[in-house]
C-alpha cells in the first residue's frame, strides 16, 4: 500500500481553502492550510527536514503578492538557507 501524500496549500480566500481541504482530506494523509507566502513558507521550513515534509504545495496565483513571487523572494533573502 502506497503512502498517502501530505499536502500544503496556500490561499488568501477562506472558503477555497475550505473547499481544497474538503476535496483533498480523503486522498491525502494531511493538508495543511496556510492563508499568505509567509505561513507556507513557515509550514514548509518547518517540516523541511524531517520525515513529515510535504509532497506538494499548491499555491494561489493571484494572491496581493503572488504565491511565486513570495516564495522566490524569500528563498533568495540573505540567511533564508
């Protein structure tokens, strides 16, 4: 039996994590909601390392700073490893 992925998903609007989770809670072992760059990236960091990292991150697009753009931004700041 293949493992079930853990799932990071990041969205400024409530009701679509809501219904992210809703969708993804029975194929996934976790999903963990974050609502800007600065939450997922704290959530990914966080796991990094260990053997509970994520198997993908969904990122919202078209949030006020696009999710991309944060993530670059902030893999590409002094000291953020």
């Amino acid at each position: 039996m293949s493992k079930k992925p853990r799932i990071l998903v990041m969205d400024d609007e409530a009701q679509l994590r809501r219904i992210c989770k809703r969708i993804l809670d029975n194929m996934c072992d976790e999903v963990c909601l974050t609502e800007n760059p600065d939450q997922a990236i704290g959530a990914y960091r966080e796991r990094l390392g260990s053997d509970q990292r994520f198997d993908l991150v969904i990122l919202d697009l078209m949030t006020p700073v696009g999710g991309t753009e944060a993530v670059h931004q902030r893999h590409h700041q002094p000291g953020s490893g």
